[in-house]
C-alpha cells in the first residue's frame, strides 16, 4: 500500500461533504439535502437542485421528522447539522422516526467531541454513547477526507440509519492516498505494529499515526487501527490486535466510557480474550470550559504527550 500519512496535504471536510452529496444529487434525483440551519456543504445541492433543498430552521427535531417522511417515500435523505444537537435534542425523533422504521436517512455532523471550542453546550462528547444504543443505527467517525468522501458515497447502497461525525471541518489533513479503500463495518489498519496496538477513530487517528512515528524512534513498534465504524464493530480486527500484540490502547474524542473504548473493551470481555494491558485515552466524567481542540487534550490528558508517556512506560 502506498504509503498513508502526509503532512502537508489538506482538504475541508465541510467542502467535501458538500461536493460529494452535490455529485451523488446530479447521479440520484432520491438524494434530498435537509439541515436544521447549517451552512456548510449546502450551497451548491442548493443552487443545483433547489427542489430536494430543505433548511427547517433550528429544529433539529423537525428535520429528521421530515427526512422519515421523504424516506419511506423513497428517498435518501442527506442531514447536515451539529453533533451536540443532532446526538441530544433529535434523539428521540432519530431513535423513533428513522431507526424504528430502519429509513436509509444519513446525518452528518459536526463538532465532534471537543473541537467546538463552544464550551460544554457545544461539545459532542456523547453522541458515539448515544447513537450507539439506538437499533438499527451505523455510527461512523471519520478521520480524513478521502475517507469520509468514501463513507458518504458507499452509504447510497447501505441497509438502514447512519451517522457521520467530523470536526469543524474547515481544515482538515489527509491521511490516506485515493486509492485506499473502506469498508463500512470494517476497521483499517494504517500502520502495522507488533508491540501495541492503538485503536482511534476520527480526530484522533492523525495523533496515533504521529505517536506511530515517534514510537518507532523509541524502538517501540505500534499498530494503528482507523476504527472509523464505532457500531457494528469490527471485532475479527479486535481479535487479531489482541492476539499479535497483546496490549491495546484506545484513542477518541469522546467520552472514555461508553464510546469505542466500551466497544472495544466489550468484545474482550465477551470473548474471554485477555491482553497485557489496555487502557483508554479520552474525554473524562467531567464537562469542559472553553479552549482549543489542543489545549483541551492536554489538560485531559489525551495528547500526544500523554499518549506517548504512557507508551513509553510500558516498555
């Protein structure tokens, strides 16, 4: 594989995710665009097919009612909104009006996890939590544009309700090369490893393939797992990571538990599979104030600093 990781090569995920439904819209006249008064990514879907436009205002609630509708009529309705918002205030019309009926609706949001820098009103720390219980629901997180291009497009042929968290999305680097290829379900390992594994999803896969390189300076060889699909978890890839390095770290921006670390920890427990060590890096039980992305991992203590103190003190 071509080699996954660069420096200085960047894309909007926001212009990403617009261009992407934008094309799907032109190839697909069953692709509707709706949000609850987001702006990003809609202009051109807007410009190009004013007709499968909808902006409800700042109603999430009311926009995944209308997008059911247009569902069981037939359609594929695209929701661009704020994670805070979509996650919390539309749970309950998300968990009964699209996963309930299991309507190919697929909401895409941002502000994931602690990337806001709105404080704890606008920080998604939850959302992974709680998308996850719902039945029937897919809940992705994608870590690089050309990833997150692959999730929207793929999704057009995916049975049922499905979640897309990203950042802000104003600027975003690319990890992968254009032709590596996803499988929602599946996990990818962008980094092969022996001694440790590190499984990350969205944000924090750019910081595990960083401590990637700084480990191997170290002589410390780890693996790198995207697990940008948090639900339904890949477990053969869980086993396999557990089985040839024996020690599992999880990386997300999210709430430490209940999130991946909990799925990931649950197909260990389930399984009777037992490893050297694991150990969770995320948001703790505690609501942020205000700062950047950076500043809040490193006062959390899920920073690249953090990540590779402890690695380092393992071996």
């Amino acid at each position: 594989m071509k080699q996954s990781y660069t420096l200085d090569e960047y894309n909007s995920a926001r212009s990403v995710v617009g261009d992407t439904i934008a094309e799907l819209g032109g190839k697909d006249n069953r692709v509707w665009l709706l949000t609850p008064d987001i702006g990003f990514g809609c202009k051109d879907f807007k410009e190009k097919y004013p007709d499968r436009f909808l902006d409800t205002g700042i109603a999430e609630q009311n926009v995944v009612g209308i997008s059911s509708g247009l569902a069981y009529d037939g359609n594929i309705p695209f929701i661009i909104g704020m994670m805070p918002f979509m996650s919390m205030r539309a749970l309950e019309q998300v968990r009964t009006d699209i996963c309930y009926p299991n309507l190919p609706v697929r909401i895409i949001a941002n502000y994931a996890g602690l990337t806001g820098n709105g404080g704890s009103t606008h920080y998604a720390m939850e959302d992974m939590a709680l998308y996850s219980s719902l039945v029937n629901m897919t809940v992705c997180a994608a870590s690089d544009p050309v990833q997150l291009r692959q999730i929207i497009e793929k999704s057009m042929t995916y049975d049922g309700p499905l979640s897309i968290r990203i950042d802000p999305g104003k600027e975003n680097r690319i990890l992968y090369p254009s032709d590596a290829d996803f499988e929602i379900g599946k996990g990818f390992t962008a980094r092969e490893g022996r001694d440790i594994s590190v499984i990350a999803c969205g944000e924090m896969v750019d910081y595990a393939l960083q401590l990637h390189d700084a480990a191997e300076k170290e002589g410390i060889s780890v693996r790198v797992i995207d697990m940008f699909t948090v639900k339904p978890l890949d477990e053969e890839i869980v086993r396999k990571a557990a089985s040839e390095t024996g020690r599992i770290i999880v990386w997300e921006d999210h709430l430490m538990k209940n999130g991946l670390a909990s799925a990931v920890a649950d197909v260990l427990c389930d399984q009777g599979i037992r490893v050297k060590s694991f150990k969770r890096f995320g948001v703790p039980q505690v609501y942020p104030g205000f700062g950047s992305a950076e500043e809040l991992y490193h006062q959390y203590q899920y920073d690249l600093e953090a990540v590779l103190s402890y690695l380092k003190s393992l071996f």
